[in-house]
C-alpha cells in the first residue's frame, strides 16, 4: 500500500511541476487574447498590405513569429498573390513575396 501512496504522490508532483512550467510560459498562447494588446488594427494592416502590393486582400492572420507579433496578409493583384507581412506595432511593411503554392498551407491547397 506504501508503494502505491508514494507512486500517486510522485505522479502528482510532476504533474503539477508540468502545469507550473506550463503557465510560466503562458500556456500555448491565445491569439485572440494577444490580437487586442496590438497598436495597429487589422483593417489598418490589411489597407498597408493592399496597397503595398496593389491588390485586394483575400485572408488575414494574426501569428506570433521571429519578428513579434505580425499580421499575415495575402493579397491578389490581377494574377499574382502576394502573402504581404505588416509589423503589429509599427504598421510597417516587413516583408512581401509572391505566393507560390505549397501544399503545407491549407489556404493554398487547390482542388
């Protein structure tokens, strides 16, 4: 009986050691939550992006990446997509490129 007592106390001292450094790390992160401490809106981003790449803007994503927090946008200009990245806080373009399909992005998946 000994032995089980302390096997359940073991496994819930790692488990709560698990949900402590889960919480210091602040959990997996809730975009939703982060999106409202942004300085710029996300019409603000997605008018930069539309006209930084001269088109119109057919999705939009908020994603924490190696530059901080930016706003993800792809843009169809006559032919061409463009994913076009718009910095949260400043409003600035980051980075543009032209959108090649890869098939690891579920919006760039074709029938």
């Amino acid at each position: 009986m000994y032995r089980y007592t302390r096997l359940s106390l073991l496994a819930v001292a790692i488990a709560t050691t698990g949900a402590v450094a889960y919480a210091a790390n602040g959990g997996m992160g809730n975009d939703a939550m982060a999106i409202a401490k942004a300085k710029i809106p996300l019409t603000q981003a997605v008018t930069v992006a539309e006209q930084h790449a001269n088109g119109k803007a057919s999705r939009a994503e908020y994603e924490n990446s190696k530059q901080g927090w930016v706003y993800d946008v792809e843009v169809v200009s006559g032919a061409k997509v463009f994913d076009v990245r718009v910095d949260a806080n400043k409003g600035t373009v980051i980075s543009s490129a032209e959108d090649k399909a890869d098939h690891d992005d579920d919006h760039d998946k074709r029938d």
